[in-house]
C-alpha cells in the first residue's frame, strides 16, 4: 500500500503535490496552486515506483515553474501518468 507523502513549497508560494493511493490501491498525484489549480493524475508506474515518484516530487516543488519541473522529473525517471481531473 501506498503511504502518504505531500510537499508544500518553501519559496513562499502555495504550491502543493502530493502522492495518495485511492480506494482501489492505484497511486495518485495532486498539484495544487493554492488558488485556482487542482489537477490530479494516475500513475501507470509498478507499485514499487513510489521511492522514486516522491523523489520527483520532492525535487519540482520549489521550482518556479513546477508542472514543467514534475513532468520533467517523471519522464527522467520513465513514470507515465493520466489525467484524471484537468485545470479549472
């Protein structure tokens, strides 16, 4: 099972990802700008990829741009998503 794992930006912005397993046992990843963005996506990674998917995280939160840096860091890693929710 997936354990729990969120990242709130340190550069003063409102910026949050977090990873959470749904009911069924898939991993999710949320981004959400604290405004008007809430954007959630599957991941269709094996289980034992959450090590490096919290790695990804973890690193794009405090970038300026972080969808470009979390898309960036998941591709490095071969860890492919899907929309579930789209931007508001």
């Amino acid at each position: 099972m997936t354990s729990l794992s969120s990242f709130h930006s340190t550069s003063g912005t409102q910026n949050f990802l977090g990873l959470r397993s749904t009911a069924s046992g898939a991993m999710e990843i949320v981004f959400d700008d604290g405004a008007a963005q809430r954007m959630v996506w599957r991941v269709t990674a094996p289980a034992k990829a959450e090590a490096r998917i919290v790695e990804a995280l973890r690193l794009a939160i405090d970038q300026a741009r972080v969808l470009p840096a979390l898309y960036s860091e998941l591709t490095k890693r071969s860890i492919a998503i899907e929309a579930v929710t789209q931007a508001e």
